[in-house]
C-alpha cells in the first residue's frame, strides 16, 4: 500500500509541472548561427496559445561583437515586458547556439520558459523546433544523467507497483537513449548505462555497458532526467 501511495503522489506532482518537451531556435534574436551578423527581429510574446493578449517581445538588446582577432560576443537577448527587462532562459543545442526552452506546442503556438518560473507563448511557424527526443537521438555519443535524476533504472517503462528498479546509476554518468516510449502523457527512455564517458576512451579505454533499463524523462520538477552535451567532448 505504501509504494501504491508513493507512485500515485508521484504522478499528480509531475501532472501539474512543466516539462521541457524541446528547444526553439529563434534566428530572429540569435541569428543563423554562432558570430554570424544579422538583422534582429524582435518577437512578440504572448500570455495565451490563442495569441489574444499580448505580454511582451523578444529583442537583441545588444549585438555581436567582433575581435579584431577572430571570433564574437556579447550577445545579449532579453524579454521585455514595459519597462522591465528579464532574461530569457536558453539551453544550447549546438556549439554556441542558443534556442528557447518549450514547455507546450499547440500547432505552431510554443509555451517558452521565462524567468522566475514564468511562460509565455509565441507563434513560430518559420523557426525551428527541436523536440527533446530528436536531441536525444542526434547526441547518442555524448548524453548522460542530469541532476534531476533520481538514479532509479527501472526493468520496465511506467509507473507501477510491479515495475521493480533493476539498477542505480549518478548524475553526469554516460548513457545512451536506445528507445523513447509514450505511456498516457509520460516519456520513457529506455537507457544503456556505460562505466565512463566515450569523451575518456583515450585515457579509459572503450565504454564498457553496466546496465540497461527503463527511465521517466523528466523528474518531478519537470527537469529532464537525461541531456546531452551540445559542444561535444
């Protein structure tokens, strides 16, 4: 009764939480890429999926920067909403390339994480979307367990009594996503833990597999529980 107890109270927390379902790269704020200059377009966010009420904008509060040397900086991109300016939360998808975290998508209306555990919608039907498990499958080199993990690799995908924890694992060891699997509105990632990172193969020798299961892709807080590394080793 009590590991009953604990399951159906972990499920009505992680029902009420935003979840990270993908990133959204924003060309009209961060440009094409990392130091290429462009025309900033400032983006209009909105507090509803219906785009009917109107919260704020997206804008390039400040430009790259060139060294005379080589290379950028000094980008910066911030939410404005009247006279307040806050930071718009990102997580890089590629080496410094930057896309807005998405909580929701309703067509081409995505909910974006703001700061102080805020949202806001946009409409975004040219920018492009990068759901969580495409990321995942495109990074299966270099993906690990983030801190969110609650270390509980499971024999199968779901939340039941029967469904035994088959195995532990830490955050930041290597995993690979071998499958993704939706049961009701949840994601599981079917994982193969590895005794180090493919990053220390030179020193360590080839990762070794310790253990397959079945993780919850995200954690109760709406974090996801696995994530990769965007500049690679």
């Amino acid at each position: 009764m009590t590991a009953l107890i604990f399951l159906i109270t972990l499920a009505l927390a992680q029902a009420g939480t935003d979840r990270i379902i993908g990133l959204l790269a924003l060309p009209g704020v961060f440009g094409e890429g990392p130091c290429k200059p462009f025309e900033p377009r400032a983006i209009t966010l909105y507090s509803d999926a219906g785009a009917t009420r109107v919260m704020g904008t997206i804008e390039v509060d400040q430009q790259w920067s060139f060294a005379p040397h080589g290379g950028c900086e000094g980008l910066e991109v911030s939410v404005h909403e009247g006279d307040k300016r806050s930071e718009l939360p990102t997580r890089e998808f590629e080496y410094e390339a930057p896309g807005a975290i998405v909580l929701e998508r309703r067509g081409e209306a995505y909910k974006l994480r703001l700061s102080g555990d805020r949202s806001g919608w946009v409409l975004s039907p040219a920018n492009r979307f990068m759901s969580f498990e495409s990321l995942l499958e495109e990074f299966t080199g270099v993906t690990f367990f983030t801190e969110a993990f609650d270390g509980e690799v499971r024999g199968a995908p779901g939340l039941t009594v029967a469904n035994k924890v088959i195995s532990h694992a830490k955050p930041a060891q290597p995993a690979r996503v071998i499958e993704t699997r939706r049961i009701a509105d949840r994601l599981w990632l079917h994982v193969e833990v590895f005794n180090h990172s493919l990053c220390d193969a030179a020193a360590q020798g080839p990762p070794e597999s310790i253990a397959r299961g079945w993780v919850a892709a995200h954690a109760t807080n709406g974090e996801p529980t696995v994530w990769f590394a965007s500049r690679g080793c």
